[in-house]
C-alpha cells in the first residue's frame, strides 16, 4: 500500500508527528480503511528519506492513540477507523432523563418566551418591578459599607435558615400584613419560588392532588407538575376564589394542600373577600387540609389597606405563608421568606440546604440593613404611590380606546390588570399581532390548566412608562378593534386554539 504523505522538513512538528497525523487523517476520511497493513518500517522510511526510527516512532504514536496494532510477522494494521468519529459524537442525553426532568419544560411557556424574545416591546408582559425604582443608590453605600466593616462574615458560609438579623427584619414587616411571627419559624428563601419548590418537596408524592384557584401563578402551576401531582383547579370570580366549590371538591380529591394567591392576586389583580378568607380557612380546617399562601404583592396597596393575610387569621398553624423582596425591591436580588408552621421548620430549613445550602449572606445584610435604616418602608410608599398612577393610567388608557365587548377589572394593588377579550378572539392571535406592533402581555391559557382562557390577557402596568402604557394600550385596543371586525359571530376561536410554535 503507497500512502500520500508530504513532510515539511523545515517545519517545528516533528516528522514522526507529521507521518502519524497524516496517516489518522487518511483513516479519518476513509482513505485508508480498517484491516489495511501499513508498509513495513523499513520499506516507508526509504520512501519517504527518513530515518526507520522516525517511522518506529510514528507507528508507535498510532498504536498509543488506537488506531493501528502491530503483530510480529503480520506487520502493523489498521484498527479502528471509527475511533475519531466516536470522539467527537456528541453525547446522547435524551434517553438518560428522569420523569421529572421531561415535565420541567412547559412547550407553552417556552413558546410564548420566544415570541416575547424579540424587545423593544411595549413590555405589558412583564411581571417585574420598574427598574427606574431599583434603589441602586442606597444599595451600593450599604454593599460598599458592609464590605468593609462586615466582609469576613458576609463573605463566609452561614445559616441554611438564614441570617438572624434578617428574620427579625422579615418579623417586624410581617406585622404590616397582619401576621407575629417568630424569628425561629421564618426561613429565608432565594425567592419565594424557592419556597414553592421546598414546600412540593417536603409534603408531595406522585399521584397526590392539590388545590389552586383557576387562573393561577405560572411558576407555581410548573412547579406542582414536576412532582407529578393532580392539579384540581376551583374557579374565581371578582372576589377571588369561589369557595361555594371548595369543600366538595376536597372531599372528591383530598388534597396536600390548597395553593392560593388571596392578595393582588397573579394574573387577575384580584383579592379573596375578607369572607370568604374565613370561610377558606374553616373549611380547610375541617377537613385538616393545610393552606400554601403565596403573598408577594400584599405590601404594594393602593387605594385601601389589604385584607390580612390568611395566616394572620390562622389560629391553627395550617397555613405556610410565602413573600417575598421582589416585588418591592427588585426580582434579581433573589430574596423570599417563608413564615413555617413550627413542626415544618426544621424540615424545610434541612430541604433548603440540601437544595443551595444558604442564601447568599452578603445579599441578606444588604436587604435588612436596607429595611433598618427605614428605606425598605419610604419604598413601600414610594412604589404604592408609582405603581397606583401606573395602574390608573392603564385602566384610563382602556376606557379610552377598548372596544366594545372588552372588560377588565380594577386592582387595588399588586402589578396586573386582568382584561377579557371580545367575543370571538383568541389572545393567542392577538398576542401574535400584538408582537409585531411592538407590544406584549400575557395570554389567558398559560395561567389555566386545560386550554381554558382563551380570552383573557394580563396587562403588567409596574414595569411600562406612563407614556408606553398609553400607547401600547392604544396600539392594542386598536388592534383588538380591526381583529374584531373580522370575526363573524359563527367562528368560535375557542376550538381554534394552538400552542405557539
Ligand atoms: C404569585 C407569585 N408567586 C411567586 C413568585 C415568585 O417570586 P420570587 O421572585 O420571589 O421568586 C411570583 C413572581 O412573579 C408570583 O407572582
């Protein structure tokens, strides 16, 4: 066999490289195929006007990296020409993945993340604070100040229930929502998403059913599916979540838990009525099914305090009760707090660690000596007196430009207004045009279990400008008002209904 090689004599590699290298590649390409018997040392070495020991070295280069085997009388011989293919393959994970891992992606929400990828939006779909309300300033005289004075502790491990000082911050603000807790029961979280996760972790097992009102919280609804869970969805109304259902589904479905946003409810706006927040926790106190409360918009009022929150009402330690900081400061600094019946506490701090370890110390000084020196209160005032003239300017800008057949109602605080859509529409095509108008919300169905509504959308007000809420409302309306047109009464969008693609 003749094979093609070409030294470069002046060349830094060495020739016994250069032959090996050319002789993989020419195994790589095919060239030379498996069960080839490659010269004799001897006879290449005169081919090529080098020393035999140059090819020894070179054969020996092969034999080390696979792909040749030298046998005494039958000479040396290719081995395997898949070798450096099977290097590169890139691995395979697909078939390794757990159950779980399968039920962690929602195509509806991966879908609509990329239709809302493109910015320069109006970004109505945002469930974020005004990053014009961050309080940078504050935070980096705290951050530079802690740094140097405290910055051997902050930057050190700490406590998986999290930093002491801090859970007598996080007692104090409970107050402000009805609630005396103890620091010994608050478990500080990285976000109360963390929370959701935690409390999945500690009380579900596959096949369990839980309790949520319907619309419900995204990332809540993602969480519970991952643990393989029956979801079983009471409807709501004006007054949040119609209790008259409750108790016979309980009965049907005996549930973990009831999951509910009473306050400033996400998506609707909405808050459970002071009525039926006691009618909630007798009958779930009947039954003995405890209560998850999540309460991240109870701090941004408008108009009037809100109700108290279910577990100030909780005389029977049955509610665990979620917040947390981004909402009033800002969602990146990943700060939650969970108010933990005393049984569970100590369960969920070990679930906590096993799951991060800890917060990040240095972050949870920074947020309670932010609230110490009393800024996290004038932000509170700040941000309510914001976000109320955000919320007036929406609600303004609909009964402005809305077509007939839309309605929407009225927050009294937290971040969205909850608009229904002429008949007929589907808010998935509207959203689809409202893209590429430049404005985005948030469709109906990815808050509802089973494609149900298809007419609603959620409007986010705290993160827009008073000038883009107005013109994106405008450009939505209007929108809405052309689509409308073209509907006759006899196409029911409802079964027209497709994920986005
Ligand atoms: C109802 C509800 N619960 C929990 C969260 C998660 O908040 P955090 O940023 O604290 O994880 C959000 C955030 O949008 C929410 O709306």
């Amino acid at each position: 066999m003749e094979l093609n090689i070409k030294l470069d004599r002046q060349g830094k590699k060495p020739l016994f490289l250069q032959i090996a290298e050319q002789i993989v590649n020419d195994i790589n390409l095919g060239v030379i195929k498996q069960g080839t018997r490659l010269p004799a040392e001897r006879k290449l070495a005169k081919s090529l006007s080098v020393n035999r020991s140059t090819v020894i070295n070179a054969y020996n280069e092969l034999t080390d990296r696979g792909y040749v085997q030298s046998h005494i009388g039958s000479g040396t011989t290719v081995t395997n020409v898949d070798i450096e293919t099977e290097k590169e393959d890139i691995f395979v994970w697909r078939d390794l993945l757990s159950g779980q891992a399968e039920s962690l992606i929602n195509p509806y929400n991966s879908a609509l993340k990329e239709l809302l990828s493109e910015r320069n939006l109006i970004a109505m779909d945002a469930g974020i604070a005004d990053p014009d309300h961050y309080p940078k300033k504050a935070l980096a005289d705290i951050s530079q100040e802690l740094l140097l004075s405290e910055g051997n502790m902050l930057l050190q491990h700490g406590s998986p229930q999290g930093l002491l000082s801090l859970r007598e911050s996080i007692v104090s603000i409970m107050k402000s929502r009805g609630i005396h807790s103890q620091v010994e029961n608050v478990i500080v979280l990285n976000g109360s998403q963390q929370g959701l996760d935690l409390v999945s972790r500690i009380l579900l097992e596959p096949g369990d059913s839980i309790i949520l009102e319907e619309p419900s919280f995204l990332g809540a609804i993602d969480v519970f599916r991952t643990y393989g869970v029956r979801l079983v969805a009471i409807p709501t109304d004006g007054e949040g979540m119609v209790i008259d259902y409750l108790e016979k589904a309980i009965k049907r479905t005996k549930p973990k838990f009831i999951y509910t946003i009473p306050t400033y409810h996400n998506p609707t706006g909405l808050s459970l009525s002071s009525t039926r927040r006691k009618e909630l926790l007798k009958i779930a106190n009947r039954n003995h099914v405890p209560i998850l409360e999540d309460d991240p918009y109870g701090l941004i009022c408008f108009d009037n305090q809100p109700f108290p929150a279910l577990k100030a009402l909780d005389s029977t330690e049955s509610v665990i009760y979620l917040s947390t900081f981004s909402k009033v400061i800002a969602n990146g600094i990943r700060l939650g707090w969970m108010v933990a019946p005393p049984e569970l506490t100590r369960i969920v701090v070990a679930a906590k660690q096993i799951n991060d370890m800890h917060s990040g110390n240095f972050i949870q000084r920074m947020i309670d000596v932010y609230y110490r020196k009393g800024f996290f209160e004038q932000q509170i005032l700040d941000i309510r007196g914001k976000y109320k003239l955000k919320r007036d300017t929406m609600l303004k800008a609909l009964a402005k430009y809305a077509p007939e057949g839309m309605s929407w109602n009225t927050p009294q605080g937290g971040y969205f207004v909850w608009a229904t859509l002429p008949d007929g529409l589907s808010a998935i095509k509207v959203l689809e045009e409202a893209v590429h108008n430049k404005v985005a919300f948030v469709a109906g169905p990815v808050f509802y279990l089973n494609d149900n509504g298809l007419r609603k959308i959620r409007l986010n007000y705290s993160y827009v400008s008073l000038e883009d809420i107005n013109r994106g409302i405008k450009i939505l309306c209007n929108l809405i008002e052309s689509m409308k047109k073209k509907f006759t009464k006899n196409r029911v969008l409802e079964k027209e209904y497709l994920p986005i693609v």
